[in-house]
C-alpha cells in the first residue's frame, strides 16, 4: 500500500473514533468589579454544574427553546441568578462582574448572533487561528478554506475574493488600516503576515457587498480585534519552522494593559523541499505591541506598533523538473550562478483615542504611520538544457537522456529600490438613538513614494541572443544567417518615480431595525466619498472624486425555521494606490480613474440541529459588473498594472457553507465556491481574468479521541481547479488562455494536550508552572502533490518552440511543534 494510501486509511480511522452528543454551549468570563478574573466560580442548573478556571473562564451545556435559571455561586462573592432562554442553536458569550451584593438579573432570551448573521460577514475565534496547520500559519492560513477565498500559493498569505487580485482586499487591525509590503514577488519572500496570531482576539471576514463604514476597495474586508488582558500571563511557540513568544501584562491599578509578541520564521524547511536545490539564509523577524490606557469611564487610548525586519538571501544552485506526458517525458536542468538579496524593513505606529460623549454619542481618533523600505538586489545566471527522457511505461523513475532539444542561458538582473511614507489622521463618530444608529468619518491620506526600478533579463540559445518580440527584427532565417541588428535584451524596466498621493475620504451611515407584521427588519444604507490628486513625476497634480452609495437589508420571517434573508449593494470604487498607477514599463500614469464595480450579493443564513448539535447553512448569489478595469497580469505574487482602465469585466458566483460541530464540543466546516470572471479589453472580446478560479473546494475539521480527550487533530484541505496562469508577464493574455492544473493540498495536525485548565497541577515538577502544555506533530502536504504556482518558459532557436515547465510548490514536510502558556 503506498503513503497516499496509507495516509487515506488513517484519517478514515482517526475519523471513526468520533462521538456525537452535545448541547448548545453558553460561555464566557467571569470578572469582579476591578475586572480581574474570577476563578472557581460554580455555574449551576437542574443539577449541572461547572467551574470557572484561572482566567474567570467556563463553558457549560444548556437546551434550546427550554427556559433555564443559571446560577453563578463564589465562596467570596454574591450569588447571581440568570433566567436564560436560547432559542437559537449557535453558542452563547455571557461575561459576567461578580458583585459583593446579591443580584437577581432579568430574563435573557437569546434568538442568535445578530451581527454576523445581519451583516454577512464570517466570524473566527482567535482561538482557531493557532490550531489549524499549514504552510503559512495563520489568518490567511484559515480564510483560504472559505468560500469565494482563494489562493494556489501555500508559501505567501495573499488571497484573492471572488475574482479580484491581492491589492483588492482590505484588512483592519483594531479599526486601523493595515498596509503590506510593496516589491514582493514570490510567495517564499514574505516571511510573516503582519496579524499575529498570539495577539488575536476575534476576527471577522466580508467577501463582498460590505457596508459604507469600511474602505474603498473593490473586494474583500478583513477585521481582526486584538485581545485586552485582564492579567499576566506568557504564550511560547516553538517549531522546525521559528518560533514566537507573546506576554500580557496589567498594571496594579488595572489602568494599563498591553499585549506584545515577538516572532521569528525560517522558511528553509520549505523552500529545501522544492525542486531547486538552494543556499537558503532567510531571516523574517518582527516585534508587535498593543497598549491600552483607561485613563476615565468616557475616555480610552490604545498604541499599536510593529517593527518588521525581513532578510531574503538566495542562492540557487541546481533544478532538474520532470515534465511531458507519457509519450513524450522532458526533464529541464538548470546549473544557476550568482544569487538573490532582498530586504524589506517596515515600521508602523497607530494611536487611537475613544471619547464616550454622553450615552447616545461616541467619537474615535486615530493617526498612523507606514514606513517601508525595501530592496530587491540579484544577479542569477541560469544554463539550462532541455531534453527527452528514457522512462519505463508506467512508472515514475527517469532512467536517462536520450537527446538534448535545446542549451540556453539565461541573465536576470535587478537593483530595485522603493522607500514609502504612509501617513493617515482620521476621525469616526457613532450616534445610538432607539433602534437607530448614524455613523460618519473623515480621513485624509498622504502617501510618498521613491521608487527606482532597474530589471532586465537577457536568454541566449544554442549561442544566439534571443531579441525581445516587441522589436520587429526579422529571424525566421537564424541561426543559419547571423544576426545582424543591435542587441537587446528580452525584457527591461528602468524608471524612477518620486510620487505623492493626497487622499480625502469620508462616509455616512445609518442602521436602522424595525419589524413588518412578525418579520424582523434591519436596514443599512450609507455613502462614501474619496478625493485624491498625484503629483511628482510624470503627473500634473490632476484631481478626481469619486462616490459610492451602498445599502443592506435583513429579513428574519417569523419562521418555525431559523432563517434569515439578505440582500447588499451599490457602487463600490477602488482609487488608484501607487502600484495601480505604475505601468509595466515603469511609469507612473497619473490619469488612471479608480475602477469601479456593481456589485449585488442575496444571502440565507440557516440554523438548524443534527445530531442534537448546532449547525449553520450559509450561502450567497453574487454578481459583480466591473468598469474602467484596469488589466494586470501576475507571476507568483507580483502584479503588473497596465495602467490603461480600458476594460470590462464581471465576476459572478455562488458560496456555501456549511459548518457546525461534526464532532462534539469543535467547530469543523465544509465550503464550496463556483466563481466566473470575464475580461473584455479594448472590445476584443471576453476572456478569463488571471483570478478565473472556476470551482473551490475547502474544509477545516477537528476531532479527538474520546478515549483520550488530550489528542487531537486538525485537517486543512482546499482543492481549486486550475487559474489561467502560467504565461509569460510580457505575453498578451489574448495569447495564453492555458490553465494551470488544478491545486490539491491537505495539511494535517496532531496535537497532545499534556496540561490545561482542566489538568491537575504538578505541583512538585517543573511542568507545575504551565497553565498549558502542548506538543505536536504537522503534515504539510500529506499527499505529496504537485502543485504549480507559474511556468518557466524556455525558448529554442532551432524548433521555434516554446515550452511551459512548472515552477512546482512543496512537497511532504514534517514539522514538529510545542505550545507553552505561563
């Protein structure tokens, strides 16, 4: 039986050991008035009953549609008694403040959780993030087992949503916008996403149709809160792939709190898994803080800072990729010289103030600054020899060289440089009245950018300089006739750019709920404004404004069936950011519009009970029509704009979701996307866009053995067909419609709970001093399959041909983890 075999059987088994028998989970924390933990706390009813931990943390199970009274019982403080009512089948958050008075609080009934069901965004306990395996840990690591998420990329974090690119999408940290480096070209590059996971409180995720409140993009939004602590406490990881370390600290008078982490990442155990044989010296390091100060009931301050500083040092050596079909197996060999250095430093600070006005009115400041600098040095001499290959029929070893098609060489050369300044000052307001509320912002941007691009690459064949197709030179007669006209190289950008970008936005909402007969309805309507200017080089300070009116509406019928209808809305407009406006030969277009898209999404949300657990169906109809496109091409990760919006396009799809507890007491889902997206450039017809991912299929699952509680696993799957990729960046698209293969990965993981708050402490050893104590074993690619991010096309003189070798991604890797709390 061989390992894909094997690998199969095991998770059917671990599988079978599932049990199923849950209640719905109401959960929480449980604090005294100076906000400090309770522990020890009995949470009762009708004979059940719990304790709260170390952290003023419980979990008990109650019924649905069953009215209950949940007592809370301290040896040091008062009894509460809770009438509680849940008539939905989602879990319950119920944070509590012992009191050192008795209090008899009011009946709670429950229906659901408003907010995500209401707005249509998808909900992530931070908790989540850290468990699930992969290649890249993390945020991103999770999204891409979405619906309507997409990326064939398991080395970067970037993501595409439904039919847009990596600069499409927004992300938000504690309401602060987050911005990524600019000259990233490969996924193996990146190093480590800006969200730390140690930090993460709660995270919510919108592919499309979002409300004004959030930015001009034409995409996605990404929202992640980081945690407030109540008390000290320490986290530790530590892996074959780095390691990190995040600290919570409170001051006495509770004032004061902060959470920071420190990571490192080392990507050599990846990178060495690929076909090319490497010098790998990677060095991804950051250190990130979120400070909070309560200085009075009305007024709060909160810092988040983070310093970035990611080393890429590379250099290649030796590749040899099997490629062809049965008939015909090729292999191309590669002796490289030369190397890679790049370096990205990032620094970014944000200060936000909350102002509790009165009761109705809030208001928020926040200021931030972005500084990135970045260089991409390298030199890489690449001798290649294509050939055909002996093999036995069926099997899966190369047995020799039988002739040589083709010898080449190939020159790539660069000294990039890009130093950018991003400073952002901006005010919100929020107005609760009755079932109303108005939000409103202003925000200006300033953006400098220095940029200086110089890139060429050169390819020789069979000893002759192969000139670039956009020079009409004539060599249909080579090499039998010697070439005559000046040397070129294939491909060459020069440029330098001192640019800036002056940006003023601002936006109205309202929400309103009201309800027609026994319907609930919620409302939401809203407009966004944003006016920028670009001056600098080759730009003339020209202006443009733009606005985009979006709305919302929620439906929940008095129903026996937990349903709710939406539908969401209007213009969404994404102006031009500095990549946007930089052409593919390296010159900045000022007169670029913002692109603009239609966008239509109808949504269902379904809550139901299987197996007496909860479970939720989700799915939304999407349709999106897009103007003043402004066309790209992508190789790996790096976009080139051509600056033009002289194109069309529409995205349309279909998303579903189904997740729930497959396994009692864990949250498991299984997605399924369908997703079209169309380009039509200069009337010549409709063709896929680079992003055209036809079918996705994703799921996240836990389980445990019942027999052993503290063994666990975790399952990453995501399958996508194959992206119209994989032609050369310089090529026409009208040219390549080829399509890449589709991508299959699974990454698995296995973890022993050694201690946890439900553990008996060992008081007499040294592993007394845990709170929590973990270790672990991760499967990436458990199936060894190959997947291709690119093609490298190699070129011959004599055939005229042009072949597309896969550049393939990682293969098996075994990573060995260990997870400490103090």
């Amino acid at each position: 039986m061989n390992s894909n075999k094997l690998s199969g059987v095991f998770i059917l088994f671990w599988i079978s050991f599932s049990s199923f028998a849950q209640l719905v989970k109401v959960k929480g924390t449980i604090v005294d008035t100076e906000n400090r933990p309770v522990n020890n706390v009995n949470i009762s009813f009708s004979g059940h009953t719990t304790q709260s931990g170390v952290k003023g943390n419980y979990v008990i199970k109650v019924p649905v549609n069953k009215k209950i009274n949940l007592l809370f019982s301290h040896v040091t403080y008062k009894k509460t008694s809770i009438s509680l009512l849940l008539k939905s089948a989602s879990d319950y958050e119920l944070n509590l403040i012992m009191k050192e008075t008795e209090e008899q609080i009011g009946e709670i009934v429950v229906s659901k959780d408003k907010k995500s069901q209401i707005d249509g965004i998808v909900t992530i306990p931070g908790t989540l993030i850290k468990k699930i395996p992969g290649a890249n840990p993390g945020v991103e690591n999770v999204l891409k087992t979405l619906a309507g998420v997409n990326s064939n990329n398991e080395l970067s974090t970037q993501y595409s949503v439904r039919g847009g690119n990596y600069d499409e999408n927004l992300v938000y940290v504690n309401e602060i916008e987050i911005y990524r480096p600019f000259l990233i070209r490969s996924g193996q590059q990146e190093g480590l996403s800006f969200t730390n996971t140690d930090l993460v409180q709660n995270i919510t995720f919108s592919a499309g149709g979002f409300q004004a409140g959030y930015g001009d993009k034409l995409s996605s939004v990404l929202d992640i809160t980081y945690r407030k602590p109540t008390q000290f406490a320490a986290t530790l990881e530590a892996s074959l792939l780095g390691g990190s370390l995040a600290v919570d600290a409170v001051s006495k008078n509770k004032k004061w709190s902060s959470v920071t982490g420190f990571r490192y990442r080392n990507n050599s155990l990846l990178v060495n898994s690929q076909e090319t044989e490497t010098n790998f010296t990677p060095s991804f390091i950051d250190i990130q803080t979120n400070i909070n100060y309560k200085a009075s009931d009305k007024w709060q301050w909160s810092f988040l800072g983070n310093i970035s500083q990611n080393k890429y040092d590379y250099q290649p050596l030796l590749r040899r990729t099997r490629f062809g079909t049965i008939d015909k197996p090729m292999m191309l060999t590669v002796y490289y010289e030369g190397q890679e250095r790049d370096k990205y430093n990032t620094y970014f600070g944000a200060l936000k103030s909350t102002y509790q006005f009165s009761d109705k009115l809030k208001f928020k400041f926040i200021t931030s600054v972005f500084h990135t600098l970045e260089q991409e040095y390298f030199d890489i001499l690449a001798q290649y020899r294509l050939e055909d290959n002996e093999t036995t029929i069926g099997g899966d070893t190369y047995e020799g060289v039988s002739y040589t098609n083709g010898i080449g060489t190939q020159l790539n050369h660069a000294r990039n440089d890009l130093d950018a300044l991003i400073i952002n000052t901006e005010i919100k307001g929020l107005y609760n009245w009755k079932d109303n509320n108005l939000e409103f912002g202003l925000k200006y941007t300033r953006e400098s950018i220095r940029d200086r691009i110089a890139e060429w690459e050169v390819i020789d064949s069979a000893g002759f300089s192969i000139n670039p197709p956009i020079l009409d030179f004539s060599r249909e007669d080579q090499p039998d006739t010697s070439f005559t006209g000046p040397l070129a190289p294939y491909q060459s950008v020069f440029a330098t750019n001192y640019n800036t970008i002056n940006r003023f936005s601002a936006y109205l909402q309202w929400n309103a709920k009201s309800n027609l007969e026994k319907a609930q309805l919620w409302y939401t309507a809203g407009i966004r404004m944003q006016n920028w200017s670009v001056s600098g080089t080759n730009s003339s300070g020209n202006s443009q404004t733009v606005f985009s009116p979006r709305a919302q509406l929620a439906v929940k019928p008095d129903w026996e069936k937990d349903m709710t209808f939406r539908i969401s809305g209007g213009y969404y407009y994404q102006p031009p950011f500095y990549r946007e406006l930089r052409d593919a030969s390296g010159a900045v277009q000022d007169n670029v519009k913002a692109q603009q898209s239609v966008q239509v999404v109808i949504g269902n949300e379904y809550n139901f009970k299987m197996w007496q657990r909860p479970f939720k169906l989700v799915s939304e109809l999407y349709y999106k029509a897009l103007t003043d496109v402004n066309t790209y091409t992508i190789e790996n990760v790096r976009i080139r704009y051509a600056a033009t919006n002289d194109a069309k396009a529409y995205a349309q799809g279909l998303d579903l979701r189904l997740n729930g507890e497959f396994v009692p007491g864990t949250e498991s889902w299984f997605s399924f996307g369908y997703l079209k997206t169309e380009e039509n450039s200069a009337d010549r017809g409709y063709i896929a866009r680079p992003t055209d991912q036809r079918l996705k299929f994703g799921v996240l699952f836990q389980d445990y053995m019942p027999a052993i509680p503290g063994m666990k696993l975790y399952l990453n799957l995501v399958y996508n067909t194959g992206l119209p990729g994989g032609s050369p960046s310089y090529a026409d698209a009208y040219n390549y419609q080829n399509r890449l293969n589709d991508y299959r990965r699974v990454d698995i993981g296995f973890s022993k709970v050694l201690i946890d708050a439900n553990s008996k402490k060992i008081k007499k050893s040294w592993l007394g001093s845990f709170k929590e104590l973990a270790i672990g074993l991760e499967i990436f690619n458990l199936f060894n399959n190959q997947n291709a991010i690119t093609n490298t096309w190699v070129r011959d003189v004599y055939s005229k041909n042009e072949y597309a070798v896969p550049n393939y991604m990682t293969t098996r890797i075994f990573n060995v983890k260990l997870n400490a709390k103090l």
